[in-house]
C-alpha cells in the first residue's frame, strides 16, 4: 500500500459514504477483532520461504505439490508461532478464519487441508474417549498425517452404496479391509496420495455375513519410517484436476488389509470383541462431521466470493473503456450500468453470505453444546439448513465469481488475476461433501415435509414457518423490503405447492411415489416463478433496482474494501488495493519461464528446418 | 472401439429410434460427406508422433509450449499429405471443419491456429492485390508465420481506443510505429511471444498531424535465421491463462519502429508516398474479416458444445447411483429426471447450434460472393447476426459445457475427463472477439432502430421482420410449436419495447440520451419477462416438458452417437464409445508422474523432519 495508488482508486475512496474501517470491524466482531487479526497477518505474512519464487503456475504437476509441501511446512509453524497465549481458542478461531492467510500461500490450497478440515473433526465426532485421547494427541501435533476416505471411483454422494469392506474376524479381533471391484477404489481424498499416513475410511462393516451398515475406521496405510505403502495397500493419486492440484488428492485399495479392532471408531456404534454389535443410539449423530464441514464451506464461499469481487470492483474502477457520450473520454467501466448489474449482486451476496456464515456458525455452536446434555432436538433443523445453504452458496458464489471473472474481461482469464483459481476452488465444492442437485433435492423433501405439516396444522420450525403463514394468492404488489420479503415468501410457498400437487397429480395417474418425486423433481429443484407480478409492478421494480444500482455505486470500492484483504492475500495483479493493474500484468507476465529467453529451443528444433521446407 | 462395450451404452444403443447413421450423414452433409471425413481422420489419426507420451497437464508451462509446437508441425504436414486432391476446396473445408482433428491432437489448442484463422483471412480481407500475391505466397507455404495484433493491454473491444500509432514518415516513405505508453503494447495475440515472426498490426494512422482512422500493417518482428526480436521491438509472453496455454499468447511493444510504405494493407484505405490519404470507398468493407471469425467461432461453439454433451450423456449412461425405488437397484443417473433437464437442453442445444452454423456460414458465404460483384446490400444484416450469435452461442455454450460438467459429479472435474479444458476454450469466446455485453448492447441497438423503423412503417430484413407483426398484446397461451414460436417472438418484441418506453422515459426527465441507453442497459441484455402466460399455462408446459424429457430419454445416446467423434476427438475418460469409465479413470491416473514412484521426494526433505519435530 505505500506505492501510488491510482487515481481513481483514491477518487472512489474519497466519494465513500460510510466508514470502511467500522464495517470492517463489524464483519470481524468487534474492533479488538479487527486488531488481532491484523497482528496475526503481520506475523505470519512476514514470514520467510513461505512465497513462490517462481508462480505456480509455470510448474509442473509434480513440482507444484513439492512446493505445496514445502510451504505447508514452513506455513503450519508459522501459523503455531504466531498463536497469542492470551486469546480464548474462539478468538484465534476467528481470526484464522477471517485473515484467510492460507489464501496468501495456497493459489490452489494445502496438502494439510485434509488433516485440520477433515480427520481431526472425523476423530472428534467419532472416537470414543479412549481413541480420542490416543489419536489427538498425535494427530495434533502432526506425528502422524491424516486424511478423510469416504469417496469411492464408483460412490460420491449415495454413502450406501459405498463398496469398501470391512469384515470382523472375531478369531484374531482383526477387521479385514477390502476393496471388491475397482470401483470400490476410494478416490478423491485430499492429501491420501503421497502427504498423509493415516486416515479414517468409511466401509461397509459385515459381522458374521450381516450388514452392519457404514462405520468409520481408523487406517494406517504408510510406514511412519520409510513412508511406503504397507502390504495389502495400493495407493497413489488420481491425476491432474480443474483446482485442488496441490492437495494431493489420491485413490486406495484394499487387499484383505487387517486392522485390530480398536481401530473402528466406536463413539456411537460398536463392535465387541465377541463380534457384538452395538448400534449406535440415534442416527442423527452421525451427522455431526458432515454438518461441521458443511458450516465451514458455506463460511468458505462468503471468503471466496468477497475476494473475487474485491477484485472485479477494484479492477472496474481503474479500466476505462469505450464511450457513454461522444468526447466526454473513457468512463471508468463501473459506470455503464450494465457492469453495475453484473457486479452490484455480487457485492450484496458477499455481505449477506458473510452474515448468514456467521449466524450459521453460531447455530453450530449451539447445537453442538445442546448435543454435549445430550439434548438433539435442534439436530434435524441445522442439518436441514447446512445442506440448504451448502447448495444455495456454492450454486450462487460459483455462478457470481465466474460473472465477476468475466466482468474484467480477457485480464480476467489470465491466472494472474487469481479469478480462474477462486472459480475453480468454488466450483469444486458444488460437488463435494454431498451434490447439489442431491442436497437441493434433500431441501425439498424437508419443504414438502413441513409444508404438509403446516396443512395439517402442525407448528414448524421457525425457519420454515413461512410455510404456515397465511399469505392470499395475490398479493397485492408493495415495493418495500417487508413487500419484497413478503413476495419472496410467497413465490417459496407457490414453488413447493405447486410441486406437490405435481407429484399429486403423476401418483393419481398411476405412477408410484418415487417415480412421481423423479418426474416432478425438475420442479423441486429449479422452478416457474408462482406471483401474480403484474407488467406494470415489473417496470416500478427495475425503476427501483435501477434506482438503487445508482446508491451503490459511489460506495462500491468502499463495500469491497471493508473486506480488508492484504493484497497477498487478494493474489491478483487486478485486484491490488492500489489499482496499478496494467503495471502488474507486466511484471507478473515476465515472471514466465518462456520470457526467460528471447528465442525457445523448439524455434531451432522444430520451427526452422518446417519453414525452410526441410521438415 | 474394438474393446468390448459397457452393458448400458449397448442397450441404449438398441432402444434408439432413429437411423444414427442417418442423422450423422445429415450433419456431415450427405453420405458421401461423411466418408470423406472418416477417410480423412483415418489417414491423419495414424500419423506417428501426433500424441503425447505423458498427458499434457503434467508438464510445465514452457514443456507444454514446446510439445505443442512439435505436435503443430507433425500435425500441418500430416494434413498437408492427407488431403484429397480430387476434393474441391470447399468439400476439404467440410471435412476438416466437421473432423475436428486439432482438437485429438490439442486439448488445449495449436500455436499456428492464428497463422491459419486470422493472418491469411486478414491479408485476403485486407491487402491489395499486389500484397496479397507476395505475402500469400509466403504465408500459404509457411515460409513464415504470422499473427494477427489488434488488443492492446488498455484497450479490447473498442478498436478505437487503440493506442500503438503509425506515423506516415514522406521523407523516407516509411510508417513509424510506435507504442507511445505501457496500455498500448499489445496483448493477447496467439502465437506473438516466441512462434510467429509476422504479424498483421493494428494501429492509429497519423499523416502530417492528421488522424486518419486505426488501419492495419504487416510487420515483421523477429528475424528470419536467428529468430531474434528485431531492434525496436519489444517481445514476450503474457503469462498463464485459464486455457489456451500452448497457443503462445504475446504482447508486442513498438520503440519507433520502422516499416516500408507498402506494409500498410491497402485494399481499402490507401496512402500515397506523397503522404495522400485515400478513404476506403465503403466504412462497411473492413467488417470482412471480423465477420468471418464469429462465423468460425460459432461452428466452434456448436462444436465444442457437441463435444461436451457427448461426453456427459454417455457417462450418464454408464453412470448408476443411488435409488429411486428401495431395493430397485442404482439406475443409470440418465434415469433421473434432474439430469435429463440438465443434459437433454444441451443436446438440443448442439444440435440447434450445429444447424445455425450451417446456415450462417451459407449466409457468409453468399454475402462474400455478393461482395465480389460488389454488392453491399445484406453485409450491415450479415454484420448484426454473426455479431448476435456470436454473443449468443459463446453465452449458452458456456453455461451449457459447464452444466454438463457438474452433471459429471467429482469426475468432471478431472482433467481427463476434457471437459474442464473446454470450459476454458469457450469461456474465452464470451470475451476475445467482441465482448459479449457489448455485442449484446449493439444487437439491442440494431434491434431498437429496427422497432422504430418498423413503427413508422418501413419494411424490415428477413431476420428482423418479427418486430413488425402485429401481435396482440395477450397472446392466448397455444401448447404447439407454433405457439411457442409466437410466445417467443411476443416476448422478444415485449423486451425490445419495454426497455425502449424504458430508455424514452429517462430522456423525458431530462438525461441524455447516451445516459439513458445506459441507464436502460440492464433491460437491454438480459430482461424480465413480457407475456401474458398464466399459472394454469405455466403448468401446461412444464406437463409437455416432462413428457418431452421422457420422449428423448431413449434416443438420448443415439443423439449424441450421431455426432460421430472418435475417442481421440473427445479426448475423455468420461466420453469413450465404449463406456469403460472407470478403467480409464485409473489408467490416465497412473500416467501422472507423480506415480512413478511410491514415495515423493518430499518426504525425506520436509514431511519426515517436519512430523518428527525437527524442522
């Protein structure tokens, strides 16, 4: 920040209407907040080898994960250096969480990411105390490196199927890990190829030829020594993907691999020695990591969509392009309305998906500490909602990064800008940790659920308790923030019924009512619009809308700015608090490799003797 | 497709309702057509070194570069030696266009695809006859390789924001080019940094202090023995980018660089060595070029979305997971309705777009014949069309590959499986050529003028005369397709003069005009809805629509079959004829480098020391 800042930059910053620094404030909680966080950035950003010194993206595949693991190292004791002793772990939570500092390290993201996301959760959701206080204490510390196997070639999302085996043998006390076919081969796992050594596998445990359903254990799959591959594991990773290219997501088979028995993870379900088997008290515990993984995606998205809109708006102040008015000069490109369209939503949605993270996670929080009396009656809500909001952020932030992409144009589509990186983190999680057409589906049946409940008189929940609210058919149109609440509600309520009575309609007609759910689900997931909106209420609302993009716009740079993103965090040449754009897409292009010399060898091996003709 | 075939493709197979090969001699343009295609990929499929030994994305950006130019010269000489000299011109065009052979060879696309697509078609659209024989003889053979140089790093779309200057110098009869700040080097031209050593160059022509319009120059840049930058020119790469990484983008900065009167391309505008300026005799003349590449980009876009398409439906097809009845076994997730609505738009989608590129290509090229005997009249109806379509088919092919996509799940997101490679060739398209918020507001423009005319009675072109039908204002709702067609025409007529009443009503409370049309710009590229449908109608449709889904279900393979890619065209593990899925995951997985050895290096230098506490 102490360069020159480029003019319109400095304009947009003095045209601001609200003080940045008290938003800012706001989003971390509180201005002690604010201040940890920044000492915690100082800290750790000062630290040294945690950069590239060439960028990324000029490696290759099996030098970008040498590097990931290099920096991973050096960033993980960073990060514990720079621990205040004095903080509760909420507050250092908090700010870790906010300063989003992996960013500044990780184009891609981390070969630990695994371990803390998803291993160390999986062991504090499902080891009894026992096993807990074992594998914490070494996984903690980072004796050992764990990842998540639940994923198979064949399985993503439908768990049942999962075809990985884990038979007891009561003889030897030993669970016998197999994978039956190829596609029982787990394949997805972050950090399972070449980083971890440990990790916790779901599979379909079998006790004396009975089904005992999908239980979690505990594997070791590599020597802590030597780091091989022990016997019976065949292991490796599953190559070159969209994003995540240094996370060292691997595939493992199992070949009649044996396991002593404490090695199932019996928080909620057991196996004795004797091949007892004790079911675990209430299903629903076992949602207790899925729920947490899916509270830190959605908090995820806000992050991510924040940045890539940090950038885009920052990026649209400073290009000029075109004309409005004949001899009036370029504009700034965040003064045609269109851009303003593009741009405006995503700004809006950063903010409401910062909040929304927020007030998820305190949901969490309370369920969790609820569970811990042994009280689970919130339980099916939050689940409900993590898998609601899981679907609707990473649908709408996938959709609104790759709209603020393109919102820079070509500088847009150069890495160097950071915005192909964010969109690829984004996009993946669409798929992972349950898809969305599945989970969107799962919100569905939860709204049909509670809607007919409503029809029956029964009370709902509070957040779905619009479903029971009297609202008339037609509306009358009101172009107020109740009246748009209200209209919203109104098109939610008209999209379950009218989707129900679909479903009605096929199981009259003959059809079973899975085949009915099947033919209507097009309607369950996306929709027609159910208001009786009037042309005329149309016109009064993009009267407003357009009224309101005009509100926005001199605050724009400030509503990004609150996000407070370092610019090594930001990692784009567009997106720089001080706007020196064109300067940095130079200095960053003649980092490549290929500028290194001005003539490539291929030009004397290939290109000449083809162009004299003697190729 | 020797190797035995997945149960379910085979079964699809059987249940299709159509003649494939029918369908595909119909795109192809008749039997013979098809057999000329198939000869051709035959011979150029069996050219030896043609294709990778470790799978592209595991290489480093410069090792991509240099592999790419290898493959580029095998590939130009192996279609050289395969083409069929009883064939004219126009049937080898067919053949090559439809094959799609680049496209087995590159996954991501060839450094001489601009020496190909835009310097020859700019040096005929551009040179006068004298030039056009000297440089097409060069250019023809390869004796030299050119691009084409028009974006600057300041400036894209809006040509006449370009900064690089070409001063006309009478004394020595020489253009002085020069590159007068950082924003004007140019930025982006395929093949510039280290492949081409001409290009055509793009630049404000000043003579004696005089502006006289941006117009286009050959110049050489690099030298014809050494390859060396010449003096006065300023050389590179621009960095990796979302995709196009082996098509060697460049910038290009001028330091008072001299080139020969007679570079300047003089088919139209002329300049004496007096330093006389003559005005090309027809504004509408220098369309030519720029015309010709949206044509080309949307064959590409029908194309690449056929490509996707193919990839996803036959993956869904061999794809089976979860239930829709307990106990019924996983389906084909072709089975689930949500999947359907998903992929079944992008097949008629492919196949709509495949039929408007023919027709617009036709319309190129009598339009071009017209041209020659000098007949204007449809080039202004030809410009606005492939200026519309051109936004239009990048826009839905981009949403549309990317659906297909995540219609994949976790495997889409596999380099191997293609389809995130041609997410990036395509959503490049929204951008180069014409921006597609801007292509969209001129296609507004041109559709607003045509209203006017049209309300005070002229008579409008083929394509626009929809806009003068007298439509009732409710439409009554008709289920056919008749209907639907008018539905639509009454929405896009709706649109077009709400945002026109819009754009009225701002200039009567006092804005501009060009602040209106910007104000009103929002409605103009996207808008809401202008019919009279119903709830009741709204029904109806989705009825019809469901009902379509189930009708295409069986022919959905077969639809996608008539394509007629050859698995070294889709280049996918997910896409193959055969449907071994699963085998190709794990044999392109075990390609990875990464793979060669069970224990990375990166153990012993930082994960061991770092777990034992030693680092």
């Amino acid at each position: 920040m102490s360069a020159k800042v480029n003019d319109d930059l400095l304009t947009e910053r003095r045209k601001c209407e609200f003080n940045v620094e008290e938003l800012t404030n706001y989003l971390d909680g509180g201005a002690q907040a604010t201040q940890n966080r920044r000492k915690l950035e100082d800290k750790v950003l000062s630290t040294k080898g945690l950069f590239d010194e060439v960028p990324e993206e000029y490696l290759s595949h099996k030098e970008k994960y040498e590097n990931a693991v290099r920096k991973a190292v050096v960033y993980y004791k960073a990060m514990k250096e720079a621990e205040d002793p004095n903080q509760t772990e909420q507050e250092r939570a908090n700010a870790t969480y906010r300063s989003l500092l992996h960013a500044a390290v990780f184009k891609d993201n981390s070969p630990f990411s695994l371990h803390l996301a998803m291993f160390i959760p999986a062991i504090l959701g499902q080891a009894d105390e026992e096993q807990k206080k074992y594998w914490m204490k070494r996984a903690s510390k980072m004796e050992i490196i764990g990842t998540y196997a639940q994923t198979e070639l064949g399985h993503g999302t439908f768990i049942r199927g999962l075809e990985t085996t884990a038979t007891y043998d009561p003889k030897t006390e030993e669970f016998v890990l197999h994978s039956p076919t190829l596609t029982a081969y787990k394949w997805w796992p972050g950090s399972l190829a070449h980083t971890a050594n440990y990790c916790v596998v779901m599979a379909h445990l079998y006790i004396n030829g009975k089904s005992c359903g999908i239980q979690p254990f505990i594997v070791q799959f590599r020597d802590e020594e030597t780091h091989q591959p022990l016997p019976g594991i065949k292991l490796g990773e599953i190559g070159a993907k969209l994003g995540f290219n240094t996370v060292n997501n691997g595939f493992l088979g199992f070949d009649q691999h044996r396991i002593p028995r404490n090695r199932m993870l019996m928080k909620n379900a057991q196996v004795l020695k004797d091949g007892t088997f004790k079911r675990s008290p209430n299903s629903k515990l076992t949602y207790g990591t899925m729920v947490y993984v899916r509270v830190v995606i959605v908090n995820g998205m806000a992050n991510q969509l924040a940045r890539a809109v940090t950038i885009a708006v920052r990026y649209s102040a400073v290009r000029r392009q075109s004309e409005l008015k004949p001899d009036a000069g370029e504009p700034q490109i965040l003064d045609y309305v269109t851009q303003q369209h593009k741009l405006f939503i995503g700004i809006a949605s950063s903010h409401a998906f910062t909040l929304t993270a927020k007030w998820l996670t305190r949901m969490y929080q309370k369920v969790t500490a609820d569970l811990e009396k042994g009280n689970l009656d919130e339980l099916p809500e939050l689940h409900a909602i993590a898998c609601c909001l899981k679907a609707v952020t990473t649908t709408d932030t996938s959709v609104l990064v790759e709209r603020s992409r393109t919102s820079c144009g070509g500088h847009g589509y150069m890495l160097s800008s950071n915005l192909p990186q964010i969109y690829g983190l984004v996009t993946a999680a669409c798929t992972y940790e349950g898809e969305n057409t599945v989970l969107m589906l799962q919100t569905a049946r939860s709204l049909v659920k509670a809607l007919e409940q409503a029809q029956s008189g029964k009370r709902l929940s509070p957040t779905m308790s619009y479903l029971s609210e009297k609202v008339s058919s037609r509306l009358k149109w009101d172009n107020s923030i109740d009246g748009i609440v209200k209209g919203f509600r109104r098109v939610a309520y008209g999209k379950v019924e009218s989707a129900m009575r679909s479903m009605r309609k096929y199981v009259r007609s003959g059809l079973g009512p899975e085949d009915a759910w099947n033919m209507s689900s097009v309607q369950l997931v996306a929709a027609s619009e159910y208001t009786s909106i009037s042309e005329a209420d149309i016109r009064q609302l993009q009267d407003t809308y357009e009224d309101l993009l005009g509100k926005i716009r001199p605050n724009a740079v400030g509503l990004v700015d609150a996000f407070d993103f370092r610019d090594q965090i930001l990692n784009s040449t567009l997106g720089a608090y001080d706007g020196r754009v064109y300067e940095r897409l130079m200095e960053e292009a003649l980092k490549s490799p290929l500028n290194a010399e001005p003539v490539n060898q291929s030009f004397h091996k290939y290109l000449k003797p083809f162009m004299q003709g003697k190729l």
